[in-house]
C-alpha cells in the first residue's frame, strides 16, 4: 500500500515476493482461508486494521504515473512511480511489512529523469480486535528512510497510527486512520485518512477517499497539505485483487495529480487459530 506523493515523496519499488505452499494444508483449513476478506490495504491511502494469518505473505503492488505541479519554481515534472509493500504474518495479531521504493521524475517534453527519490520503510502492525460487532482496530509503527538524488539529501521518518474500520450494513465501510509523524529535518505532523467503500457485488466495488496532514508547526506561512482520491477494485479470487484509481491534492505551493493501477497478492492460505 501505501505511500502519498507529497512535495518530496513519490514513491516506486522493487521486490522480491516470498510463497507458502498449500499442498499440506487440509482442505478444511483451506476453504476457511478461501472464504475469509482479502486484508489489503490497497487501493486508497488508508491501512487495513486486519493482520494476515500467521506465516503468510502479502504482496501489494502497484504502478503510479501522473504530474507534480510545483509552482513556487513554476515547473513541472512527469512522475512514475512503482508503490510496493511486501506483508508477513508473524502471529495471528502481529505482523511486519517491508517497503523498500524507488521513484523518478522527468520533464515533459524529455530531458531524461530530472531527479529521483528512494525510501526504505519497515512496519509493525498489531491487531487490537478484529470482525467484532462495532468493527475492527488496530496500531502500527512505522520507519521510513528517504534519499534525494542517490544520498544528496536525507529524510527519517517515525510514525506511529491507529486504524479503524466499520461495515455500514451490507454495502458501505467506513474506514479511518489517524495518527503521529515525527521528521528529521521538518515539522512533526498528524496523518488522517477518512474512507468509504462500497461493496456492489462480492466481488466488485469502489471507494472515495480524503486524506492528509495537520502539519504540527508555529511557523508563518506553513499550510496542511489535503487530497482525495477515487478508485474502484475486482476481486478475481479470495486472494488475489486488482484495482485502479484517481488521487489529486497539495497545497497553494504544489499540486500532485496522478492515476494508478495495482494488485493485492496473498501467498499461503492458513487458518486462523486462537494464539
């Protein structure tokens, strides 16, 4: 899931994906795997509440391609970007995620690759409750390490967030994470994502989506940056999903503008005991 292109970060990844093999599992197990909701956190800027089972594997995958705006310099840029995390299910309440990305940006017209920007992130994600009557919590921590033009400049970033979310009957789910970030070189911020997606068929649906900081600063001048983003998702199986979507927002200083495409892959279908 899940990286936002904001003034610095746009994000693109390379991965290795690891698999579980299924032939030893009873098909007991299996048809409860099969019948459980695929925890992605694609499309959409907000992250699951839900782990994976023990011992499985999460691929999410996508490629991001749009323009940043940047008009304090009046310039523009083509960005591509390839957004990756890679899910393991360490108990059945704890997991970790690995996000290691890569992005570039060009000028329209050609020029070759103006500049480009990569990010290594590793994340915690524990299970306060799940499929419980009033919906599901959870919390992650978070690291990211970002490197402007192979070192030349230099971004840690800690945050930590809660995420929730609700059926809303049949159809709708409301989904909402908020959160703290802490940054090396910048003002300390507070994420917000609000979400609803609507299920039209077990299969098919679409979401709205807004998202963004509350940037945590006594400076003059600092504004909040705000989007929203607009996507739709086919589940072709219960492990293995496609989406596509729309994301625009900024501030008064730049603006980012971008489509994307993905897939939500889960390795290893495992049943859920109690630990």
């Amino acid at each position: 899931m899940k990286q936002a292109i904001l003034s610095l970060a746009f994000s693109a990844i390379y991965f290795t994906a690891f698999s579980q093999g299924n032939d030893s599992i009873p098909n007991q197990q299996l048809a409860e795997c099969w019948v459980s909701n695929l925890p992605t956190d694609r499309p959409g800027q907000s992250y699951n509440a839900q782990t994976l089972f023990k011992n499985q594997w999460q691929l999410q995958a996508g490629v991001n391609w749009g323009k940043f705006y940047n008009f304090n310099r009046g310039k523009d840029f083509d960005i591509t970007s390839l957004p990756v995390d890679i899910r393991y299910g360490i108990t059945n309440k704890l997991e970790i995620m690995l996000s290691p990305s890569f992005g570039f940006a060009t000028v329209p017209g050609g020029g070759g690759i103006e500049y480009t920007l990569s990010s290594y992130g590793a994340s915690l994600r524990y299970s306060i409750f799940e499929n419980k009557p009033f919906g599901n919590l959870g919390a992650m921590a978070n690291y990211e390490y970002s490197t402007y033009e192979s070192g030349l400049e230099t971004l840690n970033t800690y945050r930590i967030r809660l995420m929730y979310s609700v059926p809303l009957g049949q159809i709708i789910t409301f989904t909402t994470n908020v959160g703290l970030a802490t940054v090396s070189s910048g003002p300390d911020y507070i994420p917000y994502t609000v979400n609803f997606s609507f299920a039209v068929s077990p299969k098919f649906g679409f979401y709205a989506e807004a998202y963004g900081d509350l940037v945590l600063s006594e400076l003059d001048g600092v504004e909040n940056p705000f989007f929203f983003d607009l996507g739709l998702y086919f589940l072709k199986s219960a492990s293995f999903q496609f989406d596509a979507g729309y994301n625009r927002g900024g501030t008064s200083e730049y603006t980012d503008d971008y489509a994307f495409v993905g897939i939500s892959y889960r390795f290893g279908c495992y049943k859920k005991s109690s630990l």
